[in-house]
C-alpha cells in the first residue's frame, strides 16, 4: 500500500496539504513549451528553388550540446546517422510542396523524453544546403541551440525559429503565417 493511499489518522490538515503539494508537483512535471518553424521567405530567393529540408528539433543534456555543437552537420544527416538516433530528435519535413510553418506541440510526447533524460536546451538542426562554408571556430549556420533560461526543459514559453537562406534563426516573436502542428510524438 503507497503511502498516499492510507489514510491518515487524526490530521486531516496535514493529509489535505499533502495531497495538494502532490498535485501539485506532478502538474510542474508536464511541458508547457512548444517550437514553431518556420521557412523564411528568403529560401527560394538563396537557392532559386524551395529545397526539401529536413529541420530536427531535439532536448540536449549539458554533454549532449557540446556534441552536438561539434558534430558535422552533413554527418549527423548521413545515414546509419546514430548519433541523430539517440538524440531521439522530432523531424519536421519542408519541401516546394510543404512549405507551411509546422509545431511541437507543449503535449507532444517527446518533451517528456527530452524532460526525463534532463535536457536544459533544445537543439534545432537542418540539413539545409549551405552557401558557404563557416570558418574555422564558428558554429555552422545550419544548428541552433536555444537555452531554457531556468535550468529545466520546461519554462513555460514558445519559441519560433526560422530556416532561411542564411541558416537557422530564433524569432522574438511569431511570424504571421498558417501552421500546422506536428503530430504528438
């Protein structure tokens, strides 16, 4: 018998503030964050065509970030792709055909993988064709890595980020477009 079974005995104070922090915390423990992207309207502009993009988005450790910093982007999309694997990332799909803004959703399953291996930041990837090659020391264009602020996965916000021609950015604000949100994984 669980201990929030029993009944307590003569302190019904005591049990009522018990079953309230209870509740409580397991409400703190869901996500209330979501991620939109989005194309930037610069894309067909930059290749002369809409290319079809893979955009991963993904919770990140402390030790997967500095990995995932590091990784090869062209490497992480190249099949057997184990390290993409066990990041357990959400793949959004954009092509000429699908060019819609799409969203992870705060109920999507995989904020809570992300949650429960501790992830503090959420890593967003696409294996965008680049222009130009980054120089030495600086961080691919194509990878973005946004940082929850308050040490958890969850913070309770939303996050826009767009792919555009120039690499992946973090949007302040929502752009007024339609979109369609992503299946709960």
């Amino acid at each position: 018998m669980s201990v929030m079974s029993r009944k307590p005995s003569g302190r019904p104070g005591l049990w009522a503030a018990a079953c309230l922090v209870s509740a409580m915390l397991a409400g703190c423990s869901a996500s209330t964050s979501d991620v939109g992207v989005y194309l930037a309207g610069d894309i067909q502009n930059a290749y002369g065509y809409c290319p079809s993009i893979e955009v991963d988005v993904v919770g990140l450790t402390d030790a997967e970030k500095m990995r995932f910093l590091a990784y090869d982007v062209d490497k992480y999309f190249t099949p057997p792709a184990q390290f993409r694997k066990s990041l357990g990332a959400v793949t959004l799909k954009f092509s000429e055909d699908s060019m819609r803004a799409q969203k992870i959703p705060d109920n999507a399953e995989a904020w809570k993988r992300w949650e429960d291996k501790g992830a503090k930041y959420i890593g967003v990837i696409s294996n965008l064709p680049i222009i130009t090659e980054p120089g030495e020391g600086v961080t691919d264009p194509r990878k973005l890595i946004i940082d929850m602020h308050d040490g958890f996965m969850v913070d309770s916000s939303a996050h826009y980020v767009e792919v555009g021609g120039s690499g992946i950015i973090e949007l302040k604000k929502e752009p007024e477009t339609e979109t369609e949100p992503e299946e709960a994984k």
